[in-house]
C-alpha cells in the first residue's frame, strides 16, 4: 500500500477549555489535504498530544477524521503503547470503527525492551490486527532504539508494511536495502526529509508538514525527478522552519505556527505549555 510522499501528524484542536474542539477537526482535516497537500493523516500520533488524550476522546477523533476525509488521503491511527496487551486490545476498538488505512504502533516507550521484546511485541499486535502495520521508531522520546536487524527480521511479517523512523542516515540506509520487498521507510525527522530520500527512504512523517506541506512535497519531487539542485534550493529555504517547528517541545510551535497562517488549534494540555515571548517571535518570524 502506497501512503504516499507526505503524511502530516496532525495536532489535535483544543478549545479554549483543552477540551477538543470538534467543530475544528473537519476543517483541520480539509486543510491539510487541500492546501497542504498532505498524502495522508496520522491521528493520536505524539503531534496530536496521545499522551494526554482519553481513550474515547482517541476513538471518537479518529472516528471523525476517517469519516471526513472520505479515502481523499491515508489515514494512520496511533494506536501503540508500552504494553502490548492494551496496544492489541485498543487497536481492534479502532479497526472496529472502520475508515482507517493502518495502524502506527510507537516502541514501547519507559519500560526499554531488549531487541527480542520489541519484535515479540509489534509481531503480537500485528498478528492480532487484520490492518496494515506501521512501527514507529523515536528513540528521543521512549528510550529504546528499535535497531536496523529488528527492523527487517520485522519486515518480514506480512502486514508491518512500513516504519517511521527517526534515527540517522546510516540506520534508515541499512533499513532501506535490508527490508522485505515492499516495505516502505519513512523518516521521522523533518529536517531529515531530504538526506533521507537520498538514501531511499519513501518520504516524511511530519509535524511542519502543518504550514509547508506543499513545499515537502515539491522538494521530494524535484529530488525523485532527479532535480538535485533545485531539491538542494528548496530545502536550504526550508530548513530554518524544518527546524524551528522543534524550537520548544512539539506540537507548541506548530500550534502557534497554525495561528499565525489563519488556523487557531488551540493550545497545549499539560505538562506541555504555551510557547514563551522568545519562541513566539522566532516562530512568527520563520511564518513571515
């Protein structure tokens, strides 16, 4: 399954309550694909505060994206956790409610398996789901690295047809050319984009995909079109936003970044907060 070049982890619209703001999710959604050009949506990923969403606050925004978005782009749900049984027991509550194109199943964060736990883990879940698989590696935020021959020996269980991974050159290259025929590689570091379609990977997971999706996607299209030099261009333009999306921990920026392109999604739930005078004018001045 193709999910496309350029697939945006949505943030979640918050009212001025933290609550989420329901009349906000269609026209997010619209947004993104129609002028951002996203080639899919992951929902209740890290961007979209998972963290501090409830359980039926994830079923029902997911529910209601899948339903809006009507097969006009992908749509990944976060679904993982660090404990498989709840992982496999909350991804078939979604699968039940239909729409979604796969699953994105994060490493299991704070407990830190050995490499032989993390593949029993995704090969429990992915075995226990009928959709699409997608693992997703962010050893910043869990504490575990989910190594490049955990990775292919993964590959090779017929629905985890894809990885997010947020590790260096060398681990996505290996992964690229050691992976299952078929097996997609995403990065999922922004300001990666372009070292990572030079060495194979698919395309981006990506938070700044918010307000320069359009220019992620022309970027990989002037590099796959064999354009190196405008791609070069394009992401030396691109970088300082690639970058400054992270200036404070994610998704505060973009949130703020949103507001200032004409898009209020709200603030952030605790323990996250809102960006201080010294990061709002560094954002405000990349939108500029």
């Amino acid at each position: 399954m193709d999910f496309g070049r350029v697939i945006t982890a949505m943030v979640t619209p918050f009212n001025d309550q933290l609550e989420i703001d329901w009349t906000r999710v269609e026209p997010l959604v619209d947004y993104l694909i129609n002028e951002q050009k996203s080639d899919g949506i992951v929902v209740c990923g890290t961007t979209g505060e998972s963290p501090t969403l409830t359980e039926d606050e994830k079923l029902k925004l997911i529910a209601a994206v899948a339903k809006h978005a009507q097969g006009r782009c992908r749509i990944i749900a976060g679904t993982g956790s660090n404990s498989t049984a709840h992982t496999i027991e909350f991804s078939k509550e979604v699968v039940k409610q239909g729409g979604i194109d796969a699953l994105l199943l994060v490493a299991p964060y704070y407990n830190r398996p050995t490499q032989e736990g993390l593949y029993q883990h995704f090969k429990t879940v992915a075995e226990a789901v009928e959709l699409p698989v997608i693992l997703y590696n962010v050893p910043g935020r869990t504490g575990v690295n989910i190594d490049a021959d955990t990775t292919i020996r993964l590959s090779r269980i017929p629905n985890i047809v894809a990885t997010k991974d947020c590790s260096d050159t060398n681990q996505l290259s290996r992964i690229v050319f050691g992976a299952a025929e078929g097996f997609t590689v995403y990065s999922g570091e922004d300001s990666m984009t372009l070292p990572a379609v030079a060495v194979g990977c698919h395309g981006i997971i990506s938070v700044a995909s918010h307000v320069i999706g359009k220019e992620m996607q022309e970027l990989i299209a002037a590099y796959t079109s064999g354009n190196i030099k405008r791609a070069a261009e394009i992401n030396a333009e691109l970088l300082p936003v690639l970058t400054g999306m992270f200036c404070a921990p994610s998704p505060a920026p973009v949130k703020y970044a949103l507001k200032l392109k004409g898009f209020d999604a709200g603030g952030v739930r605790l323990p996250l907060v809102h960006l201080n005078e010294e990061d709002e004018n560094f954002v405000a001045s990349l939108i500029k």
